[in-house]
C-alpha cells in the first residue's frame, strides 16, 4: 500500500510531495495533465513563502530563477511605499512565474524519492477504516493510506467527497493572455499608465521579445468559463478601454479568471484532505492563491507524516482544518475588499480614497502588507508569548542562521540557556544550543513549519508541552 496519494501536481501538491519525503513517507503525485503547462497563472512568491524555501534549503534555486521586488502597492493596487520594519528577513516580492516554481519543486520532490506519474487523472475514490482506493481514467486502481487533493477550484476530489463549496459566483471576469505587440513600448506604457489612473485591472506586462502579459475586464462573465477567451475578443476589451489594441498578435496562450470566492466547509473527510485551491478559491488580487496553498502544505506535511509514522498526538491532523481554514477564509476577506476598493463605481473609489489615506501612516500600511504576504498570521495556541503561535523571522545565530537548521523537516529547541533537554523526541526534535542577538527569549520550541510552540525556560513546563505536538517521548 502506498503511504500517500496526492491528486494534482501544482505548486501545492509537489511541495507536500516534498515534505512527506524529508520524513520518509512513500507519496505518489497524480497529475491528469501529460505535460507541465506553459501557462503563468501566478508571477511570485510573497515574504512567507520564500521564508518556507529558505528553510527547507530551496531558496538559492529559486533566487536563481526570480528577481526581487519593493513589496508596497500590493494591497488592491493602492501605490505605497514598502512598510518599515517588517518582521522578516525577506522583505520583498520574488517574481519568478508559476512553471518555474512547479518545475523547482518537482525536481525537489523527485530528489527526494516522490513519484510522479503525468497523464493519470483520479476519477473515482472509496474509504474504509484502513485506507483510500483511488480509481482512474484508465480503469486502474490505487490503494493509499491517505490521499490529499490538491487538484484545483474544479477540484474532483473535494466533488466526490460532497464537500461545500461555500461563497460566492464571479460577478466580473478578466481576460488574461500572453500575445506579442507591434506598438512601440513607450506608446503602450504611456497608454497603460493613463488607463490605469481608473482601471485597476487593466495591465501590460512586458515579458521580452516583445511579448506582454496583458490583462483587462471582460465586458461580462462568460458562461464556460473553461473556454479560453479568442484574440478578437482581448483585442476588443483592449480597445474599448484603452483607445487601441497596441497591434496584438500570435498569442501563446489566452485564458480568463473571475472573482468567484468559495471555501470548503471542512479540509478533512476521514482519511482525505484538501489543500490549495481544491480548498479554497479567490480573485488573484494581490498574488496570495500560489502562496496560500505552498503554505497550506507546509503546515500539512509533517502532520501527515507523523499520522503515518505513527507517533502523531491525537488531534495533530485535525488541526490542519483547524489552523489553516480561518487563514483562507482571511484571504478570501482581503481579496473581496481588494476587489470592491478596485471597482470604478463612485462609492467605492470614495472608500479608496479613505483607505489610501490611512495607509500614509506606516502601521496602517504595514498591517495590509503583513496580511497580504502572510507574515502577519498567528495560530491560536492559547494564552502566551506574543511569539507564541507565529513563525519565527530567520535570525542570525553564533554560529549561522536559524533556517540553516531547519531543512531537514524536524521540530528544533532554540535552547540559549544551555540547560534543557528534549530527551525522548530527539528522533524528531533538534536541540540546538546556541545564542541569537536579535531573539530576546530564554529558548523556543518551533514546529517543523517555524511555528512557535512553546517560550521558557522551565524544564518541566517544556516536557509538558512537547506531547501536544510531537507525541509520546520513546524512552
């Protein structure tokens, strides 16, 4: 039997793919698709999702193939400066597009020992006490201890399940295409600029080789959404808003979007779970639907692996819905506001005007791009520390960096007094003794995904602890 099935190989199902291998779960991709798509439906990773690649080791590989960018203007495309004193040490934007980022972590994956299988669409699945069978296209069936879908807003998985699908239809829709230009790059940019003083979704992009991104209301909300838009008609929205088409040809791929926001009323049905998009959906306004579903699998993978390495305390698994649904429903809020403050409508535009002015003042501004890059969220683990629930910033230890000691997967004890013990989960624990300037706590315990479980420095309280979330000590 197959540890764990993932159905879907997007930037969500191959970091969890990723994950389950550092501790050792036999996890298999199923992808429908026979090839990685060409199509950049996201353009970068936000301050939270390059703190996850720094501490798994990844981040060199991506700093590689990206390129850093000022993070203010994020929020409903409001022009700000970027916030001070961001608590991160990665305060930008890294653009990199999505078939990079797929194309990374499914070499990530591959190295560490997941299958990838393309061209195997999942069409069927049953559970019992013991484990999932999978069936598909093909007439083939799978038999998995878990399975986790991560296969998109259509997701087939959440479907089968009868899972709700809770929120709202798309009221407006964008056309989205890569196409090449024959105005001059001055011209068009001046253009865009002009249109963009009253059009917040409209945009040009150039990508090189005189080729653009180019993005604009559609005049309604198609009734197959699936059916890409033709250039005829991105020429005309162009046109309609803009005074011309800027000569657009030879598209490399046309495609659409609304904003259609919805949110699985739970992320776990027995023995599977949802993750990414099949979750949760919601307009792309400020860049967060890769990040979120990076970050829903980093918070799911070591739990699944705990579950199959059998050492997972009782209700560790459960807490993924628990911790991670009220963060999606969070965005789907900000994305909705970004959406209403973007619309051309009088009264919404006065509430623009409000909100530019408030984010003059830094914390205003810093708050929304906090929400925005997921920097700012705190799982609620009761009364404590204001560390208590967030994810440590990378510090700088004497002798390195905290993320240098996070990539193999496993919790770490910050221990700068020197006289505690993890005794008994050093099988899943690192205890590292070491001394940080810029961290003025006794010691901490972080979770595999740098989510700060426990501050003290009393022996007795850290063993009392260490059950919740890392199970029974072997003795």
């Amino acid at each position: 039997m197959i540890d764990l099935i993932v159905a879907g190989g997007g930037p969500t199902g191959l970091m969890l793919a990723g994950e389950l291998r550092l501790h050792g779960v036999h996890a298999l991709v199923l992808e429908k698709e026979a090839e990685p798509t060409r199509i950049v439906r996201a353009l970068g990773l936000h301050a939270r999702s390059v703190e996850v690649m720094d501490q798994r080791g990844l981040l060199e590989r991506f700093l590689a193939h990206g390129q850093k960018y000022p993070v203010g203007g994020f929020f409903a495309a409001i022009p700000k400066p970027s916030p001070e004193r961001l608590d991160t040490a990665h305060a930008y934007v890294l653009g990199i597009p999505q078939p990079t980022v797929d194309r990374l972590l499914a070499e990530r994956a591959t190295e560490l020992g997941a299958e990838i299988r393309r061209g195997c669409e999942l069409v069927g699945l049953s559970q019992d006490d013991h484990g999932v069978t999978v069936e598909l296209a093909d007439g083939a069936r799978l038999r998995s201890r878990y399975l986790v879908g991560c296969d998109g807003g259509r997701s087939t998985v959440r479907k089968l399940l009868g899972v709700g699908f809770l929120g709202e239809p798309a009221r407006v829709e964008t056309l989205l295409g890569e196409v090449e230009v024959t105005a001059p790059p001055e011209t068009l940019a001046a253009v865009v600029a002009e249109v963009r003083k009253t059009h917040k979704r409209f945009g040009a992009m150039p990508l090189g080789d005189g080729v653009y991104r180019v993005v604009v209301p559609a005049e309604g909300v198609a009734e197959d959404r699936s059916a890409p838009p033709t250039l005829d008609e991105l020429k005309q929205q162009v046109r309609r808003l803009a005074g011309t088409d800027f000569g657009l040809h030879s598209p490399r791929w046309l495609s659409r979007f609304g904003d259609a926001t919805r949110l699985a009323e739970r992320y776990r049905t027995g023995r599977v779970l949802l993750a990414g998009d099949a979750a949760h959906i919601h307009p792309p306004t400020g860049g967060q639907g890769l990040n979120l579903g990076i970050q829903d699998a980093f918070n799911l993978g070591w739990k699944l692996a705990a579950e199959v390495d059998g050492w997972a305390p009782e209700g560790l698994l459960d807490s993924y819905h628990a911790k991670r649904h009220p963060v999606a429903a969070a965005v789907l809020d900000n994305t909705r506001a970004q959406m209403e403050l973007m619309s051309t409508e009088p009264g919404p535009q006065a509430v623009r005007r409000l909100v530019s002015e408030l984010m003059d003042f830094d914390e205003v501004n810093r708050y929304l791009i906090e929400k925005i890059t997921a920097i700012g969220v705190r799982y609620g683990f009761g009364e404590g520390h204001e560390l208590l629930g967030r994810r440590m910033r990378d510090v700088g230890l004497k002798r390195g960096r905290l993320y240098e000691l996070m990539h193999r997967g496993r919790g770490l004890l910050l221990d700068q007094t020197g006289r505690l013990s993890v005794a008994g989960w050093a099988d899943r624990i690192d205890h590292v003794v070491d001394v940080s300037e810029e961290l003025d706590v006794p010691a901490a315990l972080l979770r595999p995904d740098g989510h700060v479980a426990w501050i003290g420095e009393d022996q007795q309280d850290l063993l009392s602890r260490l059950p919740r979330w890392f199970g029974a000590a072997v003795s």
